[in-house]
C-alpha cells in the first residue's frame, strides 16, 4: 500500500523536511506545478501547496508526467532518514548516544524561514545541513522569531524602511514538539521577576532536527510574549531574556526531549548561559563542586568566536544580569561578585560589565575564530583573559568556515560537476582528490554555462526592480523600463552584505570620475550590481545604502549600476551564481571570514579581494585577484585611500583586460583558466563539509569523550 495515496501528500511530505531546500530536483518539482504561485509564495513550498487545491495539484501532476519524479524524490528521502552507512557513523560514532546541541540566536536554511539576518545565521544553517548530509549527530538549537528580521524597503529618497511581518506559523516546516503524552511542551526558565516560559517547536532538516523556543505563549504576560518577537531587536533587558531562552531554555527543552548532548556547541556568545545549565545540573544533581563543575562543562563546550568588531560583542551591566541569573547564584551559593566574575576579564573591576565572549570563553576548553587571521587577531584580542601567556599560547584555535555546496550551486554547474566529476560528486567534497576531474571540462563549455548563469542573473534583477519599483507607487510604464538596465554581455561585478561601516560599500565610490569611466568603456564595460541592508539604528550605513541609490539615477550610471532591495538568502543565491566578480573591501582584518565569496567560486565567479578573512588564506595568485597586499596603516582615511587606489589598479591592469582578452569563438580562455583555478583549489576548501570535518576532528571527538561523572 502506498503511504501516500495522492500526489498532493506526496508533496506535503517532501515540504515538511527542510532537505527539499538543498535539492534541486525537488525545487524544479514545485515549481514546475506552477511557476507564478511558487514565485508568489517566496519559495514557500507549504504555502503554495495551500494556495493551490489539492486536486489541481493532483491533475497538474498527472498531465506534466510527474509522477516518476515525485515517487523518486520521496524514495530519496526516505533512504536517507534509513540509511546508516554514512561519514558520521564511520568517524563519530561516540555522538551517537551523546549527539552536538549547536546553539544559534540565528538559523539561515531559505528565505522561506525568516530566522536569520545574515552570515551568522546561514553559517549556521549550513552547519546543521552538512550535518545531515555527513551524518554527524546534531541538534540545532535556536529561536524562533514572530517577525524575523526587517524586510528592506527604499522609498522614493533612496532612504531605508524597516518593514516587519507577522510570519505565519501554519505556513512553515514547523511542528509543537510534545512530551511522551502527546502534550505540547513548554519549558520554563526561573529567572525573576517571573519564569519565562517557552513553546518548543521542531523543524527537520534532513536527518538533523533543528529545535526552536518561542516565547509567544499564554503561560508568559503581556511583554515577555514579545521576547521572540524580532531578531537583534529592542533594549539590553529584552537581548539578555533572549539570551537566557536560547541558553538555559534551549538545555531544558533538550531534556524534555529526552536528548543528553555530549557537546555543546556555542555558535558566537548569544547562548554562552547553555554551559552555566549543565554546572548546576552537576552540582545539585551530583553534588559536585563549582569549580569541578566548571572544568566539566568546559570540556564539553565549543565556542566559535566571530567578530573582532568591539560592538559584536554582548555586554550587560551587573543590575540586568543579576535580575536575570541572580536565581542561579543563589540556587549555587555564588555570591554576586563570584558570578560577575565569569564575564570579566578583571574579576576585581567593578566597573568592567558582563561579556558573552569572556563567559564563553572561561565555560569552553575548545574556542576558535573562523579563519586563520580571525584566529591570530581573536588570540589578540583576547591576550588579556591568559595575561601569563605569550600571544601565540591563548587558547584560541581557528577552523576556517565554509559553505554549503548544494545550497549555493547553480543546477547548471551542478549537472556539469556530475558529468565531469561524477554522479556521486557532492558526497567526496571535503576533499581535494574529488575535484581532479574538473581538468577535462573544455572551456567553451564553462564559459557557456557561466555566460547562461549570468543572464538568468540579470533577468532575475530585472524583475525583482520591477516588482520594487511597482510597490514604491511607481507607474508600471515606469517600473517596467527596469527590464532596460544591464548589458548581458558586460563584465558584472557583484557587491552583497550588510552595510556595515567597516565593510566599505562606497569604496568604489571614492572617485566618481574614475567609476564613470570604467562603467561606460564603450569596447570594455563594467556594471555593478549591490544589495545589502543596514541595522536600523544605523544611520550612517542608511546614508551610504541612499548615496549609492542616488547614483543609480545619476545619468552616468543609469542602467551600469543597480540596487537589488531586501538582500536576503534568495538574493543571494541569484546573484553568487551569476556575476563574474565578487568584490569585497573591508578594512582588514575585520572581516573575521566572509561567506559569501565562497559560494561565488563553486558557480565559476573569480573574487576580488582585500587580503582579509578567508580571502587571506585562499588567495594563490592564480585563482582571483588581490586588493593590495595586506598592508595596514593607522588610521582609516590613509588605509582607504590606499586600498581605493590598490582596487582601482587590479580593475584596470588585471580584472578588465582578462575578461574581454577572447579567442576566435569569443571565449576569454585565460579568464575561464582562472574560474578553473578557483574552482579546483578552493571549492573543496571552503566547503562545509571539511569545515564540520574539521569541528569533529578538532573540537566535538575530544568534548564528546572528555571524562565526565556522568552526562548530566
Ligand atoms: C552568505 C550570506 C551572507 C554572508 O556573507 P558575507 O560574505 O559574510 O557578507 C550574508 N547574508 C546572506 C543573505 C548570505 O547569503
């Protein structure tokens, strides 16, 4: 008997596991039911199966020959749930019983589940996929917010507007976790000056399950409903009561569920108050003594660090973090003072307020930057905690991030991996051997497939201009010139994060003369193609995002240079996988990795990039291009001035004349020699799946099996 008698269960099946986002094949199926409603509902497999009628569904399938594909993708799945023989088990057998717990204030699977802002979060929504993919045991652990992260709205001024939507809880992958009674659960954190109660909700992302707390619950009063309402939103009161559901409330939301983690894994400081749950369990469960229990959980904690922004870094003042953990003091017989201690660097400083880094880092034995440099800089900066050490002795390791593959790759290059690589291309990522391959794949066919993927780039931002354009209240004969803008053979840079004031989004922008010049070559022309949000409360980023709107209006850079609003991970996506150029020019070395350069390389795109983060370690000399050569100077405007002119300098003498340098069938083999380069030095590298290798091997072997009474 067939579990699923209709196509339409068939397919609400394959929309209640997140592994659809990750697969192509499953995608094409929805979208080829109807592909305006699958655009309308942003992707939202849930929602466009409840937009269309059940048996429309049925009767569209039937005459578009579906049903091979439908039953395929529902077999796949279900071997995978089964299938036992994977990396995890082979290589990570002890997280079997004890899997990682990975906390994150921010999970980024697809633009469909509004759980994110940015790198942060899709970093980690990557980590939890990769998991499924590897098989490593792991639960993620998050928040799950009513309204997300604002949506990007410019008005007519080019000036940012933070919308915020109420997200629909029906339409997401999402079920009420119950207790052994079928119950809903709801946990509850005794902080004054009243426990916090949650809603614990799961989603399944492959074999992995992601658990998300939700503080909308009748148990809670009026304001502490509102606690996960927004991501990073409201005052320090509301970001520590976030931090203590996501923390204490996420361990005991891991006990209800009868799961006893071997390894906490702390994605940035936001959930460093998960270890202070596992001291007390060991103390009032076991009987230990603080610093016994201490040392314990500190063995099984992994801390990954992620800015060396002073202003990415969770600072509270005693009266908040007393109010909110004093309970746990008392409960521990810790005076005030002893548990301030933990977030100091002075304990003895009255003065200096509590950190979610330094908590993190005194309750972890395993903590790490996320590339090579973020760990040397990180081991600087925080010298000060092991004062009797030299640099180079702090404890702080690094383990390079990487990206999810199949989330950022093109089908296009997809299908041309599989026929160069091999069918089973994906599973060997984590290594170099697996890419050999790559050599026999004629230029002309790289070239082709990339100049396809760049149009489909540009179409997609021609209609997303549009769609902006028609909601800003302009007339559709106005909106509709979008489809006018970008040549689809010229040279298309993309620039794509948030506007942070280190991230330089107007760098380029330093010499209008000079830009305008590059832009309108009319034998070699460039256009450049932006999106990226600012916070909020960040007016200075407002002003850079309407400066640069302003100059798409300018005559001489209408239709080179264009603003895609509301970046987000389907923007994204879109634009890694068509431009030919990534730039990015933080000020080094603040970019601590950068993700999304990486996603570039597997498509065939070329970075361009100061030496900083990542790019740092990546950069060859052969497989993209270098702003500068890691020079830093004092003070900002001289650095500025200089990496501008170092920019300004690889555009003309390398990048430019390397893309329109064609041979007789118009190919720029040299151009096409270096996206090989990248692909087959770098893909591998930066993928996620030797990132979590690297985090088994590193980090959660020695935490799982670290000596302990007892997992409490
Ligand atoms: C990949 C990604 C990021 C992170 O990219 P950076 O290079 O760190 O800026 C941010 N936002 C979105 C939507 C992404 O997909």
């Amino acid at each position: 008997m067939d579990r699923f008698p209709s196509f339409h269960e068939k397919l609400r099946h394959l929309a209640n596991n997140l592994w659809w986002t990750w697969h192509p094949e499953v995608i094409e199926l929805f979208r080829s039911l109807d592909p305006a409603v699958w655009r309308q509902t942003n992707h939202n497999p849930e929602a466009f199966l409840k937009a269309l009628s059940p048996s429309d569904i049925d009767l569209r399938a039937k005459e578009l020959d579906l049903e091979g594909r439908i039953n395929y993708a529902v077999r796949r799945l279900d071997e995978l749930l089964k299938n036992e023989t994977t990396w995890g088990n082979a290589h990570a057998g002890t997280l079997l019983v004890h899997p990682v717990a990975y906390f994150s204030a921010e999970f980024g699977l697809h633009e469909s589940l509004p759980i994110y802002s940015g790198g942060l979060g899709v970093l980690a929504g990557d980590h939890v996929k990769t998991a499924s993919d590897l098989g490593v045991p792991l639960v993620g652990v998050g928040l799950l917010y009513a309204q997300g992260y604002f949506r990007q709205r410019l008005d007519a001024n080019g000036w940012q507007r933070e919308e915020y939507r109420e997200t629909n809880m029906d339409l997401l992958p999402i079920r009420r976790a119950t207790d052994r009674d079928g119950d809903p659960i709801v946990i509850e954190v005794p902080t004054t000056p009243r426990p916090l109660k949650a809603a614990v909700w799961k989603a399944s992302v492959g074999r992995a399950t992601l658990i998300l707390l939700d503080a909308d619950v009748p148990e809670n009063d009026e304001e502490d409903r509102t606690l996960t309402t927004r991501l990073y939103g409201g005052d320090s009161r509301m970001r520590i009561r976030q931090e203590l559901i996501l923390g204490i409330g996420g361990m005991i939301a891991l006990r209800r569920l009868g799961i006893r983690p071997g390894v906490l894994h702390l994605n940035e400081g936001h959930s460093a108050f998960a270890p202070l749950e596992w001291v007390r369990r060991l103390m009032e469960e076991n009987g230990m003594d603080f610093e016994a229990a201490v040392r314990d959980a500190a063995t099984h904690t992994v801390f990954t660090t992620h800015t060396p922004v002073e202003a990415g870094h969770d600072r509270f003042g005693p009266e908040l973090l007393w109010e909110s953990l004093g309970w746990l003091a008392v409960r521990l017989g810790l005076t005030p003072a002893q548990l301030l201690s933990l977030g100091r660097v002075n304990p003895s400083d009255e003065r200096e307020p509590f950190t979610m880094t330094v908590l993190a880092l005194k309750l972890s034995r395993h903590a790490n930057g996320v590339s090579a440099l973020h760990g040397h800089v990180s081991r600087k900066m925080w010298n000060r905690l092991w004062s009797d050490r030299r640099e180079r002795e702090v404890p702080i390791g690094h383990v390079t991030n990487g990206v999810h593959v199949q989330s950022w790759l093109a089908p296009t290059m997809f299908r041309l991996y599989e026929r160069f690589i091999g069918k089973d291309w994906h599973t060997g990522l984590g290594s170099r051997e697996a890419w050999a391959g790559l050599a026999e794949l004629p230029d002309d066919e790289l070239w082709e497939a990339h100049q396809l993927m760049r149009h489909r780039m540009i179409e997609f931002v021609r209609r997303r201009v549009e769609e902006q354009g028609r909601i800003r209240g302009e007339s559709a004969k106005q909106a509709a010139a979008a489809h006018g803008l970008l040549d689809k053979q010229a040279l298309t840079i993309g620039f794509a994060r948030r506007f942070a004031t280190y991230k330089r989004a107007t760098l380029m922008f330093s010499d209008l003369e000079w830009l305008s010049g590059l832009l309108n070559d009319p034998e070699r022309p460039v256009q450049i193609i932006m999106a990226g949000k600012a916070h909020p409360q960040d007016e200075g980023g407002k002003r850079l995002i309407q400066e640069i709107v302003e100059a798409t209006r300018d005559k001489q850079f209408h239709g080179k240079l264009v603003f895609v609003e509301d970046y987000d991970i389907g923007v994204g996506r879109h634009l890694v996988q068509g431009v030919d150029l990534w730039l990015n020019n933080p000020l080094r070395p603040l970019e601590a990795c950068g993700t999304s350069g990486q996603k570039v390389v597997l498509n065939g795109g070329l970075n361009c990039s100061v030496l900083d983060g990542w790019w740092a370690e990546a950069y060859d000399g052969t497989n993209g291009f270098a702003i500068g050569n890691g020079e830093v100077f004092s003070d900002v405007p001289t650095q500025s001035r200089h990496d501008f002119e170092c920019l300004t300098d690889v555009l003309e003498r390398e990048v430019v004349p390397l893309f329109y340098d064609r041979d007789e069938a118009g190919v720029p083999t040299r151009w096409v020699k270096r996206m090989k380069r990248g692909i087959l030095t770098l893909a591998w590298r930066f993928s996620s799946n030797r990132m979590l290798i690297d985090y088994v091997n590193r980090a959660y072997l020695a935490a799982a099996g670290a000596v302990s009474c007892e997992i409490p």
